[in-house]
C-alpha cells in the first residue's frame, strides 16, 4: 500500500495521503513522497489541475511527533536533524505555489499543524462541514512558526496569531469566513465538490492558468504600482499566445474555442 497515492483522469491528478493510521501525518517518507509528486508534476503538461486529500478520519495532524522525538537522541540534541526537516517541510510547501497547476486541498477531519500549513500553501480548499483547524503546537510548548508563515499570508493578522498562541480550533465555517478555504460542503459531497471544482479549473486553457498562477504570486510581493506594470507585461504575453486568440475569436462567433491542451 502506498504511502502518497496518485490517480489521473481528465486532466486532473489526484495525490491521497495514505497513513491513516498516523493521521496522514506529515513524516520524512510522506514529505519525500509530496515532494517527489510535486517534481513529476511540474513539467507534466497533461495535468490541468491537482487534488490533495487524505484517508481515514483525518487530513492531516502535522508533522510526525514519534518521528521528531526519535530525531532529538542524536548527540546534538537534534539540531541537525530538526534542521533538515523544517527545510524539507518548507521546500515542499513553497512548490505548491511554483507549479503550474492549480492544487486544491480536499479537506475533513482535522488539519493541524503544519497540516493546516498545506491546506494554507494551497492555491484552492474545500472542508466538509465539521473540519476542525488548528495551529496548536503551542499546547505542547512548540509555536507553530513555520505553519505561520503559510496561515499568515492567508487570513487576517489578529485571527492567525490568536490561533498561533491560543491552540484552538476553528471550525470549516470560521475558516472559510477568514479566507482559509474556498467552500464548506457536506461531507458526503465532499469529493464531489471538490472534483466539479478541480474540472472548472481544468477546462480552462492551461497556458493561461500556469501564466496568471505565476504572475498572481509574483504580484503579492510587489507595491501597486510595480505589480500593475509586472502584470501588464503578463497580458501582453499572454494576448500573444495562438490560443488566446482562438478563445477570443470563438467567443464573439459564440461558439467552442478549439484549444491545444496537449
């Protein structure tokens, strides 16, 4: 049985964290895993869009704390392993944002900890109702300072660093209210809704979606005015592009733009 499982159809992967029984815990194997995946998809041009989800009663509970305690026997006391590990988690988060395809978060149960970081490093997410977030580790004497930075840049700053330093939950209607997901669906619909989303998105012209991603995070970084003439320079490239005028010219002749998907 796999570890990270990866299904394809139309145009859509489907990567499913697969250790239910540690709460698909975030461990070196299930970083190594995302990170592998994340690589194949970067230069996969048949894949328009990509899911995350997880098996069991949970997304995500964070990283591995059996794992980590075993690191910290090392003669330093853990240093370099716990450095190696906050590096491997970070790369691994930071190339969600640097791949081409949209990648929603298919989210129930919990996301805790740096598993509330990956629903955050995500460009889309969709909760069942009754999804509990948290950034908690403060309850057990570790600040959540990596998952911050994700959770940060994502709902407002009063709310993420009253979760950074109280431990608490928030349920899937708070977090959707903050910014933190797209949608809260019933849970037998879940899957469903996420999927119909994943489709939208990947009915779209890729090349367009992989130039406006890129530019939509370039743009954060940058004042107003640096970012209106960055991204004007993405619209001119983007109006070059041969389909982009194909799907210009077939919606004013109303009718089905014939796009290269390939």
């Amino acid at each position: 049985m796999a570890l990270l499982e990866r299904t394809d159809a139309d145009g859509i992967a489907h990567l499913n964290l697969n250790a239910p029984e540690k709460l698909n815990a975030l461990s070196e194997a299930m970083l190594d895993a995302l990170q592998g995946h994340f690589d194949a998809l970067q230069g996969d041009r048949s894949v328009r869009a990509v899911i995350i989800s997880g098996s069991g009663k949970a997304f995500c509970a964070g990283h591995d704390l059996k794992e980590m305690t075993a690191g910290r026997q090392a003669e330093d006391g853990g240093k370099a392993y716990f450095k190696h590990l906050f590096d491997k988690c970070a790369r691994m988060m930071a190339s969600i944002p640097k791949m081409p395809q949209p990648v929603i978060a298919q989210v129930h149960g919990i996301a805790t900890a740096a598993g509330c970081q990956l629903v955050a490093s995500c460009d889309l997410a969709v909760a069942g109702q009754g999804t509990q977030f948290g950034v908690n580790g403060v309850n057990i004497g570790l600040f959540c300072s990596t998952p911050m930075v994700a959770l940060s840049r994502n709902i407002p700053r009063k709310q993420a660093f009253e979760m950074l330093t109280t431990g608490q939950f928030i349920d899937a209607d708070r977090a959707m209210s903050l910014g933190l997901v797209n949608r809260v669906v019933a849970p037998d619909e879940l899957a469903a809704e996420t999927r119909a989303l994943a489709d939208t998105v990947a009915g779209k012209l890729a090349v367009a979606v992989k130039i406006g991603k890129e530019a939509f995070y370039n743009q954060l970084q940058m004042p107003v005015e640096a970012a209106y003439a960055y991204a004007g320079d993405v619209m001119v490239t983007n109006m070059l592009h041969r389909d982009t005028e194909e799907g210009i010219s077939a919606f004013l002749e109303k009718r089905p733009p014939d796009w290269d998907q390939s």
